[in-house]
C-alpha cells in the first residue's frame, strides 16, 4: 500500500456551500483531496457535496455554524471519528454585516453612526469564528505530515491600502465592522502562523479579489474560479512555502 493510499488529504472549507468557499472546495476536490463542505444549513452542504460528488469529487458535507461553540464542537468530533486527521483549514466563512442585525441600517458602517451589534456580529463570525474552528481541529492538523491553514480576508483589511487618500479605496466608505474584522484576522494569522511555525504547520492568510458573489450583489468582476485560485496555492504549499503572510493572486498584500 503507497503512502498516497495510506494518507488520503482531508481539507475542510467553512461556509463552503457556495461563493468562494465552493470554489476553494472544487478546486481542491479537483486536486483529490477529500473535501468538507462546511455549512450552516445542512440541506445546502448536501447539496453542495452532492454536485461535487456528480462531477467526480470526493465531497462530504458537515454542519458548521462558526458562531456556534457546540455545532464547532459537534463538527470537529465528526472529523475525527470518520477521518483521524486534517491536512487543510480554510476558514472561509465570513459576512459583511449587511442585514445580519437591522437590515434598514445595517449597510450603514461609518464608524460615527455604525450599530454596535453590527459590529459585534460581524466579528462574530470573522474573527472568533476563526480562532474558535481552528482550536478545535488543530489537533486534527497536528497528525498531518505537512498541515495548511488558509485564512480568507480581503484587501479591505490592508490598512495601507485604505489608509491611502489617492488609493483605491479613497470612494468607499469608511467601516467599522467589515473592515476591520478583516484587519483583525491578517493580524491573527500572523499570531498563529508564529505559534505553530515550529511544527510545520503553514498559515497564511488571502485577498482573493473583488468576486462576484452574493455578498456584494455580484457587483464583482472576477469569477468565484478566480478568487479561489489564491487560496488554493496557499492551501497547498510546499515545506519551503511562506508562513505569517498575506497575498493575492498578484503577490503580496500590503499590510
């Protein structure tokens, strides 16, 4: 029996059922990877595995809701005991607080006027969501010979980038609860990629672009594919690869 056959790699995908957690899951289902589709609704994550599944994949899906300590329980004791192991983590799920508390203002994020349970919201899920998957199947990643964790941000969170008068986000804005979520999860990925460095353990962290999906009212010019495409190289680094970073598909992201 090869090596290969003796360690099949497992990535799980949170909010995976569609935008561009689908895409990352089809795209490392292309690659062979066993891949979880992880989900809040578990008839979409079915359905989504399932499309996989048709199209030659191995896709299994997994109830996920990141804001929700004993479904991130549930999942990651669901991980261990049907596959002993994961190879990959990325921690896609995400919102832009837009009608997640009162939809009349909740796309109102100025920081003089934003609503503070949007705020909370928003980081609910951006932020602690993320510390609280990757705790509980980091072990789960400790049993991989070569583990990746991929965490999905934006360029928004580039405070270069938005800090820039002439730059090109001077027409947007400014947001207290999307952006800086997404600030917060670069500088968490530096915390953790420094935290497990010493076991070989890759964390990254990516802007995959402006992708038309349902969270900008596919306002986006690039394709779901397109935006994957990052977050796929950083989800299967070599041993030489970069840890504690920030890129896109043009390189590196400013901080």
């Amino acid at each position: 029996m090869s090596e290969e056959t003796t360690h099949q790699q497992v990535a799980l995908v949170t909010g995976a059922n569609k935008g561009i957690g689908r895409g990352v899951a089809e795209q490392l289902a292309a690659l062979g990877m066993t891949v979880l589709i992880g989900a809040r609704d578990p008839r979409r994550g079915e359905e989504a595995a399932a499309e996989l599944r048709a199209a030659g994949g191995d896709a299994h899906a997994v109830t996920l809701d990141v804001t929700d300590p004993a479904s991130v329980r549930e999942a990651a004791q669901q991980i261990e005991e049907r596959f002993g192991h994961l190879d990959v983590l990325v921690n896609n799920a995400g919102i832009t607080g837009s009608g997640q508390v009162s939809p009349e203002n909740a796309h109102d994020q100025v920081p003089s006027a934003v609503d503070l349970d949007t705020v909370r919201a928003v980081f609910e899920t951006n932020v602690f969501g993320v510390i609280a998957v990757t705790n509980a199947v980091l072990p789960l990643l400790r049993r991989s010979p070569a583990a990746r964790v991929v965490n999905v941000s934006s360029h928004a969170a580039s405070l270069t980038l938005t800090s820039d008068p002439d730059g090109p986000f001077a027409a947007l804005l400014p947001s207290a609860a999307y952006s800086p979520s997404k600030s917060a999860l670069t500088a968490l990925t530096v915390q953790y990629a420094n935290e497990l460095r010493k076991d070989g353990i890759l964390v990254n962290a990516a802007a995959p672009g402006y992708v038309d999906t349902d969270s900008n009212d596919h306002t986006g010019f690039l394709t779901v594919a397109q935006g994957a495409a990052i977050v796929v190289r950083l989800a299967v680094l070599g041993a030489d690869g970069p840890t504690a970073g920030f890129f896109s598909e043009d390189g590196p992201v400013p901080w």
